[in-house]
C-alpha cells in the first residue's frame, strides 16, 4: 500500500505526456489494463492501485521544476 503496480505506469503516462504530448496519454491504456489485472488476479486492493495512482499524480504534477542554471562562482 499503495501499489507501485498502479504507480509506475501513471508515472511513465505522466512523463511521455510531457515529452510526447498527447500521445503520450495511450500510456494510460496499459495503466489501465494493468490495474484490472493487478486486483482481478488478487494482487491488490482497489484502494491500493487508487492510492498508488493519487499519490503518483499528486507528487509528479506538484513537484517543482528543474532548478535554474547557475553561473559559476568566483571570477
């Protein structure tokens, strides 16, 4: 709990979004697909791949971005 099952491919939609745009969002497809296996074959609860999708999207989409370059110091 939560289930890195659920997690990991939420995780790579998520990314292939950012980089490929909405295709990227076919990713969710297999998310899909694996959530259903994952409880069907009795590997997780619902509110195991639930937690695992909410906290994935909750923590990638309010982490902050990449920080600014610095120059380096001294002269």
């Amino acid at each position: 709990m939560p289930s890195l099952h659920a997690a990991y491919p939420v995780l790579s939609a998520l990314h292939l979004r950012q980089a490929f745009g909405r295709w990227g969002l076919l990713m969710l497809g297999y998310a899909a697909v694996l959530w259903f296996a994952v409880v069907y074959m009795a590997e997780h609860w619902i509110i195991d791949v639930a937690a695992g999708v909410v906290l994935t999207a909750a923590l990638l989409l309010g982490a902050p971005g990449p920080a600014p370059a610095r120059a380096p110091a001294g002269g």
